[in-house]
C-alpha cells in the first residue's frame, strides 16, 4: 500500500504550487515636528518611491506623547500613498532605507524632525514595518517586522486590537478606503487581481 494511498491522495498527490502574488500599493505615515523639512522629504521620497498619488490632510497628533520625548511638542500627522506598485517583500529594505532617511534630516544633536511609517494596502489588509517585535507581528529580516495593522472584511477596514488609535479614525479609514479603491483600479489595468479576494 503506498503511504499516499493512506492519506487519500492517490499515486499523484497534488502538490501546491507557490504563486507570486501581486504587486501591493505602498504607503507612508509621516509624524513630523513643526520645523521638520517635510517638502524635502516630499522631493526625497518622491525620487526614490515615485509619484505621491493620494494624501491626508495635516492634522495635530494627539493619540500618544511617545514621540515627543524624543521629537517635541505640538506634533502633526500625515499620510501618502505612492502612484508606483511595489512587491510586498520589499518592505523590509525600505523601512531601512526611511530609517535612514529620518537621521539624513534629522536637526543637530540627531534629534529627528520627521518619523516615517512605511507600510503597504493590498486587497485584504494593511501591513505596516516596524523595528519592535510584538506577539502578534511576524520577522521580515534585516531587523524589521510587519505587522497587519488594519482588515478589510465587510467592504470595510476593521482594526483589530493592536491598532494604533488614529489608524481607527474615520479620517484615516476613509483615506485607506481611497487608496485600496485606487489600488484595485491599478491591479484591473495590470490583469493582475487575485480571484479569491
């Protein structure tokens, strides 16, 4: 008897093939101080990620003073998310690359001005980096982990537990609704979109 028969599989077991998935819409949450340079950080980002399609208005961040022991007070928020597709692996090198990117710009002493949050929407999620392991965030390599911050389920994002408290805001929720219908758009033009979300 062959151990395939055994486990009800036959001679020719189906072997699951791995699929690349498509590529993933990247996105870019900016804390920054009131003298933070976020123009040249603008052109800066710009040149590495491609166009800015999509972003917030400033708003004041209040959720936490975490930051400001470090960046200061009267701290503002803002988010963009970038025209050019990218595949979801490549998170991990450009939450080190925007690492490096907060010291370039970073004010004298090295006290930053600007903290980046690099992340990505696909279909079914938004995935942010970060450099804080967490029970519920997975390794990526080279320091950095990930972390699904946000699930689209009921033609809607829903947070889960962990999430941060102004990525529940209606504000933010609408504009991640913006940037998934645009992403959705841009994987029809590529034929690219999964059949199983």
């Amino acid at each position: 008897m062959l151990v395939g028969d055994v486990v009800g599989m036959g001679r020719n077991p189906v072997v699951a093939q791995v699929i690349e998935p498509p590529p993933v819409k990247l996105i870019m949450g900016l804390i920054v101080t009131p003298e933070a340079p976020v123009a040249a950080v603008r052109r800066h980002l710009k040149a590495a990620y491609g166009r800015i399609d999509f972003e917030t208005t400033v708003l004041p961040f209040v959720w936490t003073r975490y930051y400001e022991r470090e960046m200061g007070p009267m701290l503002q928020r803002q988010f963009w998310s970038f025209e050019r597709l990218i595949a979801a692996d490549a998170l991990a090198d450009i939450k080190r690359q925007t690492n490096a990117t907060e010291q370039v710009f970073a004010g004298r002493g090295g006290q930053r001005r600007i903290n980046l949050d690099p992340g990505y929407i696909d279909l079914a999620k938004l995935v942010l980096a970060t450099t804080k392991d967490q029970q519920h965030r997975l390794y990526l390599g080279q320091g950095i982990y990930a972390e699904v911050t946000l699930r689209f389920t009921g033609g809607r994002f829903v947070p889960w537990d962990w999430t941060y408290p102004d990525y529940r805001t209606a504000e933010y929720l609408a504009f991640f609704d913006a940037v998934r219908q645009r992403y959705r758009q841009q994987l029809l033009a590529l034929r690219a979109e999964p059949q199983h979300v």
